[in-house]
C-alpha cells in the first residue's frame, strides 16, 4: 500500500507485516511518513539546553531544561519528590465540547513538573545533567545512566572518566570518542570496541598502541595502517604530544583520506538477522531503525538497549523489557501495550500519558504515580474508566486526530531547542511556517573580560584559567573550564578547547552517517543493496558479504 504523508507530500509504504502490527494495536495505518511522525516525537525532548529558573514552589533558583518563558509550573527537584503535594490534585474533567489536545496542554501546565529528567535521589554532584540516571561527579552529559567523573558526553552508558564522547558504553578514560564499546584510553576514535592507547581509529576491534587506523583487528603497533616497531611508535607518539595542537586537524584529513582509500562496510552491525539500517547489534527484524542492541520485531526505531525489547513501531529512546509500544519516546522497564506516551517506566495499557511510572490501564494523565483508572489524572472505578475512555476515544475519531503522537504545537520545548532540530533541521521561517515553537535567541550578558589566548601547551595552563570566560573560535559564544575539565586535560595532555561543548558535540553528530538508506552498488561485487552511504560519497563501500572476506 502506498500512501502520501500529509505533511511533507512524500510517498511511502505500508507492508502487509506493518498492517499486522496496527491491527494488533488497534491503531489505524499512520497518515505522517516516518520522518514525519519522528520528527513530532523529537519535538518533545529538549536534553541539552538549560536554565536557571525558580522553583514555582519555593522561588528558589534551580536548574531546569524548562525554559522560564514558557510558564509551566516546575518544581525543584527535592520539592517535586516530596511527598506534602499529591499528584492527584491536579485534575480536569474532559469536556467533549472542546479539544482534546488543548485541554491536554491545560492539564501539563497545571501540573507541577520535575525541573530534571534525572534520578535526584541516586545522582551524585551531577546537577547539570538531563536524562540522566545513577551517575557520580559528571557535568553535562546527557541521556547517560551508571557513568562516573564523565564531562560533555551524550549517550553515556557505565563509563567513566570519559570526556567528548558520544554514544559510548563500558568505556574509561576516553577523549573525542564516537560509537566506541569497552575501549580504555582511546582517543579521537569511531565505530571501535575493546581498543585501548590509542589515537584516531576508524572501525577497529582489538587494537592496542596504534595511531590513525581503519578496519583493523587484533594489531599492536600500527601507524596509518602499517606496522612499526616499539620504538618507532613511541618516537611517532613523543612528536605527536608535542605538536598536538597543530596537527590535530592535519592528521584528521589524513585518516578522512585512509578511510576513503581503505574499504568501508554498508552498515556499522554485528550479529544481526533480517535487519537495516545502521548500528544494530544481536537483532532479529529490525527494519528501519538506528542504535539497537539486541532487540526483535522493531521498526521506525532508534536507541534501544538491553534485552528483551520486542513488537515496538516507532518508539524512541527505550530499553529493558518493553514490548508492544507505538509512537512513544523514552519508555522503559516492563512496559507492555503502551501508545502515545513520553519519559515513562513500568506502564501496562496506557494511552496518552506524559512523565509517570508504575501505572497501569491510564489514559490522558502527567506525571501520576502507582495509580489506575485515571483519566486526565482524575480517579475513577474500573467501569466508569473504560466507559469513559471508550467514550472520549470516539468523540476524538469524529472530532479531530486520534491515534497520533502529541502534537509538536503543544510542546512544552521550543522546536529549535530539541534533538528534532539535530535529525530535522529547519530554518526559523520554517519552523514558524509549521506553526511550530520557535526560540529566539536570549540577550546575552555583556562581560567584561579581554578575550584570552588559550596556550597549545597544557602543562603551560594553570587554574587561572579556571577564573576565565573563553570564546568559542566557531559560535562566538562564551564558555568556561570547569576543574575536573583541567585535571583530565593535564592527566591526559591534552590542549583545552578552542570550541564551546556545544559546537564540539554538534561536530560529532555530523561524523554520524545520516538516518536515511540509500540505494547503491557494492564496490567489490556490484550487487544491489541498501546503505546509509549515499552513491555520491567516495567511501568504498562493500557488502556484508565482500566487507568480511577482505577485512576478516
């Protein structure tokens, strides 16, 4: 079946196999393409940009991802846990005269809201960090849970001392790290595991003391991809401390060139059946989707982790024992039959529900707790529930979209401030043209500071500059060095960055390959086949098949 997205005007397909799923969750066929209905689900989710706001209860200063502007009643983190307030008392009674979505958006005004999206009982001086769980002395890392003394890093799981990183597990002392498992003192790397001492690798797997290398395994002393000697090695890295800051960008075009010479495979996977897209690892039909560990059945899905996760379409950002989900982003831990939801744990039978855990056959309800039979987080008896919800869901099929994600329009976030504008990027006119939210840029503080020359050297730093505001040299935008920043720097000898976090983080999204298949030829033997690199890039791109016999 062909059908034409009604926002963007594109064709695409349903299956047979994806009518099996909507009939099996009562849902209808989408009307939104998948980037559509994704971009709508990422439209909700603002992990990196905070403020400093006051707590609607007790005006102190807090830190929230909610900007102050928008007038949702957010709560410190210590006061929205405490248990002298009951989420039971903020409720409305559904009015079939008027719209669902925008008595929805009353009902998340109203209702106090957690400043974080952390575990502020278990975190430990980890106060700027967002979607974040269990982590110890880290600062700015974000979606990043059992991490300990880590900086700048998204996508963070069980590290520690980890640095710049993006989308890294079971890692320690790692620096400018993209994609990269079980590795220890790498730097500068992507798409590695279980490496260590070593700089500037590319899809590399039991590498040790090697510099600037691609589709290697099990090597030892290796420079560009040849072999060397001990000494030649250490020679080759003792030049390369000293000039570090001069060559950096010198050598990352050099190994730019290496992997455009060298033979690249169509996806980054591992152990996988049936599946597509890329980063997928120990997966049976996984179509479509991005970032999925061990996983079955899943399509239009991205960042899942942990088994068993089964029988998900479309769902973002879950792990742990969840099945049978639809349209629904940061879900995880024993979920089951779960549609239309966000930032949520342990859910069976709810619909349209935002920030809660422990629930069970809940519709329309934000931030409730160990509850059931709610509705627009008022209680009612099991009869009156399903009577009620039958009800609603059928006045919402005759009135307006029912089966769809919350609308981006009654975001809490501004568009340009979520992940959907990493994935989906829009210019300001057309996030206002989408009648979305769009942020304007706030009025700065003015400092009065004379813009300092980071010195190249980093035993030549001292913790004066701790006292400094620096320039970011691409954003202009000021920042500072937080001292667990230095001392890694010092133990590490590596220069302080010229760039803000900001602009270093959005460099290591663009090193990612695009969330888009491509149709293309392999290099080796011309069959057919689906990659994320397009036919225009030069990379030579093999198969699974040609890629293993050359390369293993």
């Amino acid at each position: 079946m062909k059908k034409i997205c009604k926002i963007s005007k594109k064709e695409f397909e349903i299956t047979k196999k994806d009518l099996e799923f909507y009939e099996k969750m009562w849902v209808p066929v989408p009307t939104l393409c998948p980037e559509e209905r994704q971009r709508r689900r990422l439209s909700w989710q603002n992990m990196y940009n905070l403020y400093h706001i006051e707590c609607r209860a007790t005006g102190k200063k807090i830190i929230s991802c909610f900007s102050d502007s928008k007038k949702y009643n957010i709560f410190s983190q210590d006061y929205w846990w405490w248990d002298k307030w009951s989420f039971l008392d903020y409720w409305i009674d559904y009015n079939f005269e008027k719209n669902f979505f925008e008595q929805y958006e009353k009902l998340l005004k109203i209702t106090p809201l957690p400043a974080l999206f952390t575990n502020y009982w278990n975190d430990i001086n980890s106060d700027y960090t967002n979607f974040a769980w269990y982590d110890k002395n880290c600062y700015l890392i974000f979606h990043a849970d059992e991490n300990e003394d880590c900086l700048y890093a998204t996508w963070l799981k069980k590290s520690k001392k980890c640095v710049d990183s993006l989308n890294v597990f079971d890692s320690e002392l790692t620096y400018e790290c993209i994609d990269c498992q079980s590795c220890y003192d790498l730097n500068y790397s992507q798409d590695c595991e279980k490496c260590s001492n070593s700089y500037f690798l590319t899809n590399c797997e039991w590498c040790y003391f090697c510099f600037g290398c691609t589709n290697q395994i099990n090597q030892k002393y290796m420079i560009f991809n040849k072999q060397v000697n001990i000494e030649e090695y250490k020679k080759f890295i003792l030049d390369f401390e000293s000039e570090k800051r001069h060559i950096i960008d010198l050598i990352k075009i050099k190994i730019a060139t290496l992997v455009q010479e060298t033979v690249t495979k169509k996806f980054y996977w591992k152990n996988n059946e049936n599946c597509s897209w890329n980063h997928l690892f120990n997966c049976l039909d996984v179509i479509e989707s991005y970032d999925i560990k061990e996983s079955r059945n899943m399509k239009f899905c991205e960042r899942i982790y942990n088994w068993p996760n089964s029988d998900c379409y479309d769902v973002d950002q879950f792990w742990l024992r969840v099945s049978r989900m639809y349209e629904t982003i940061n879900t995880w831990v024993d979920c089951n039959n779960v549609k239309f939801c966000w930032y949520s744990y342990n859910l069976v039978n709810c619909e349209y529900v935002l920030f809660w855990f422990h629930l069970e056959d809940c519709f329309a309800c934000v931030w409730l707790k160990n509850a059931k039979y709610c509705i627009f987080n008022k209680q009612y008896s099991k009869q009156d529930y399903f009577e009620l919800k039958d009800k609603i869901i059928k006045n919402m099929i005759k009135t307006e979209k029912y089966w769809e994600f919350f609308p981006a329009s009654i975001s809490p976030f501004w568009y340009n401030e979520t992940i959907a504008q990493e994935y989906f990027p829009l210019t300001q006119k057309e996030i206002l043209d989408k009648k979305l939210n769009f942020k304007s840029e706030e009025e700065k503080t003015i400092y009065n500071w004379i813009k300092i020359k980071v010195e190249n050297n980093i035993s030549e730093i001292s913790e004066e500059i701790l006292k400094k505001i620096l320039t970011c040299e691409t954003c202009n935008k000021n920042y500072r060095l937080v001292k667990a920043e230095l001392k890694f720097y010092k133990e590490k000898n590596i220069p302080v960055p010229i760039k803000c976090s900001s602009c270093r983080h959005l460099e290591r999204i663009k090193l990612r390959n695009p969330r888009k298949l491509f149709d293309r030829k392999c290099d080796k033997c011309r069959v057919d086949m689906k990659t994320t690199y397009s036919p225009e890039r030069e990379e030579i791109v093999f198969c699974k098949k040609c890629y293993e016999k050359e390369v293993y």
